[in-house]
C-alpha cells in the first residue's frame, strides 16, 4: 500500500482509534492574513466578496489597532458528540467552558454568562469546537491530499501531508472553515498510529495565517465525574440575548431611544423585518432595534440599524468607503455595498445597502416611528 493509502486509512478508521481522548489544543490566526484568505474564499466560493478585507477597512484612528496575531488554548475531554468536557481561555477575559453529557449540558463564559438545557432549550445542545481532530475523515472530502515526511507532533509519530483545497467543497465547509478558508494549501500532521489529526497550517501566499496544533494528547478511558454538568458556585445561567420580533408600532415602546423610520420607501418596497434587543449588562449588549426593507421581487435590500448616541463604537464592522473599494482583481462578481451614518434625536442611525443614492433618500425621511397599529378605512 503506498503512503497516502495508509494515510488514508488511518483517517477513515480515526473514529474508533481516538476516542476517547484527553487532549490540549492551541489555535493561533493571523488577523490581516485570515481576512484577506477569507475575503479569497467568498470570491472564489460564493462569487462575491465578505467586504472584510484590510484595504476596504476605514478606522476612526482613535482606537488601538488588534494584534496580528492572537491565540486561545483548550483542553478537551472527548468520549463521544455527546459527552465531552471543552475548557479554554486566551482570546476572552478569564476562563470558558462547556460540558455535555447527553441531553445535559452548560455552557459559562466569564464574559458572557452561562446557560445550560433548561435556559437554553431553543438554541439545542453544543457542539465541542475541537471534535474533529479526533475524527478528521472530512478533510478527504475537502482536499487533495500528498503525503509528505514523518514528523513527532506532542511527543507522537506523525505523519505529514499536504493539503490543496478542492475546487468545490460543498459538504465539507464545516472542517475547511475549522482549517482556514482561502488558504493555497494547509500542512497536515495525522498521527501515525490514531489517525488523530495533531497538526493543521494554513498558509496564503507562503504565509501562514492558521494553525491549530495539539501540544498534549493521551488516549484512554476517562471518568465519569468529568463530563458531570456543573455550574462555578453562585453563577446563576440565562438564555443567550436574542433580539425579539415586534410590529414596527411597538418598536418605540420597547427601546430606551427615539425609533426613526422612513416615512416613504420606494414603490413596491415593503418592511420584511423589525426586530429589538434588550440592552443586558452580562453580557454587555447595548439596545438595538433593526429594520430591514426589501424590494418588491426581493433582489434588493436596505438594513437600518439603530441604537442610543453614544454607545461603543463598532468600527469592527469595516465600514467601507464610498466609491473607493477595491475591485480590479474581483471581476464582475463584486456587488457594492455602501453605508450612510447619522445622529437624530439621540439616536444612532446605520443604514446599509448596494444602492447609495436610495440610503441618503431613506437617511433623508427618517423620521420618529408610529406608535400606533394601522387602521383599515379612508
């Protein structure tokens, strides 16, 4: 059998060879890097742009600039999908954690907050972020893979393959998305003897922009009373913040600030969604109300997001310049998509869509929302 073939097989049956495990994970991006492999994924995939690459950012200059690179270390207990025990920290704020075992399971953030099945019954039981290193049989669905040399990953043999994207990976999006989107090719490292994978570098342009690595890793049975769901003492869980669907009339009563909407929109453009989130101090969610217009066949669409002045800006979103996105590379797939911003009244106005012209007409008509229900009748 040749070295891919033994390869091969070793991720076929890694399933059953690496679990249940215990192991430590430690996952790296480069920031800049990431977006522009990203920005190449949704060219090349989806025939469009994200919109996040570095040369469409626009900051206010007042901010500190994020580091190139950051990093998170796990640890992870895994029997099965369903009984696993996921601790990391390194991105947020202290600690974070996640257990499951069966239909039980909690889910803290020393962040933002905990919830567990009986809080969080609508959003359904978590998935462990990491699962697929133990059974990486994916990764032939997403790639062509060349064996390489062996090499010793966490104190393992290993061996070293090299990974180049499929040109379409519908089906396997979930691993390309946990190995880096938009990479030329991802240097693989699959435990000799397992099948585990141990070693995963995506790289653009010979750079690498993702890696996710296991520094620590041992097979065998573990003890029931680590997949036990327990909260840290005196934390009390919640359901996650979601934004709550109202009529545009009750949109004024539910949010801490003056609500604007357009008073015309285009003939055939209908109000597709009004939503409103509640503000929350844990974790820290300011009050929002969103509004979406559509056209009439549906092809085109304006958002208009609304908050109190003065809140924490979010120049994470990129907002784009007008007129001034790159495109000479990106063919005609590009579709543009601009942003107007304004204060009214104390509120904070977004509004965003393709078509500039029609959000300074919308930005233009903003006026304060009805606070009635429509009547039939003249």
């Amino acid at each position: 059998m040749t070295a891919l073939g033994e390869i091969l097989e070793l991720l076929h049956d890694a399933g059953e060879r690496s679990r249940p495990a215990r192991l430590t994970v430690v996952e790296w991006a480069h920031g800049p890097r990431s977006a522009a492999a990203f920005d190449r994924f949704m060219a090349e995939r989806h025939g469009r742009r994200s919109g996040v690459g570095a040369a469409q950012i626009v900051r206010s200059g007042t901010e500190t600039p994020p580091p190139d690179g950051t990093s998170r270390t796990t640890t992870l207990a895994f029997e099965s999908p369903a009984r696993y025990r996921e601790e990391s920290a390194g991105v947020q704020a202290g600690t974070r954690y996640q257990v499951r075992d069966g239909e039980r399971w909690v889910s803290w953030d020393g962040d933002w907050g905990a919830v567990t099945n009986e809080t969080e019954q609508e959003g359904g039981p978590p998935s462990s972020s990491y699962a697929f290193l133990l059974d990486p049989i994916a990764i032939v669905g997403g790639y062509r893979l060349e064996a390489a040399d062996e090499v010793e990953i966490a104190g393992r043999p290993a061996r070293r393959l090299r990974a180049v994207p499929r040109p379409s990976v519908e089906g396997a999006t979930a691993v390309v998305f946990s190995l880096g989107p938009g990479a030329d090719a991802i240097e693989l490292a699959v435990d000799a003897e397992r099948g585990a994978l141990l070693r995963a570098e995506a790289r653009l342009g010979g750079e690498a922009f993702h890696r996710v690595e296991v520094t620590d890793i041992a097979f065998g049975p573990i003890p029931a009373q680590t997949f036990q769901p327990s909260l840290p003492a005196g934390v009390v869980p919640s359901g996650w913040p979601r934004p709550e669907r109202l009529p545009l009339h009750e949109l004024q009563g539910a949010a801490p600030f003056a609500v604007l909407t357009p008073a015309r929109v285009p003939e055939g453009w209908r109000l597709a969604e009004s939503l409103v989130t509640a503000a929350r101090t844990r974790p820290a969610v300011e009050a929002e109300v969103s509004l979406m217009y559509v056209s009439a066949d549906g092809a085109y669409a304006v958002g208009i997001s609304e908050r109190a002045s003065g809140g924490v800006p979010r120049d994470w979103l990129d907002w784009t310049r007008d007129g001034d996105v790159e495109t000479a590379d990106a063919g005609e797939h590009v579709a543009p998509r601009h942003h107007v911003r304004l204060e009214r009244d104390g509120t904070l106005v977004e509004l965003s869509g393709a078509d500039l012209v029609l959000l300074r007409d919308l930005a233009r008509e903003l006026g304060p929302a009805p606070i009635e229900a429509p009547r039939l009748g003249p």
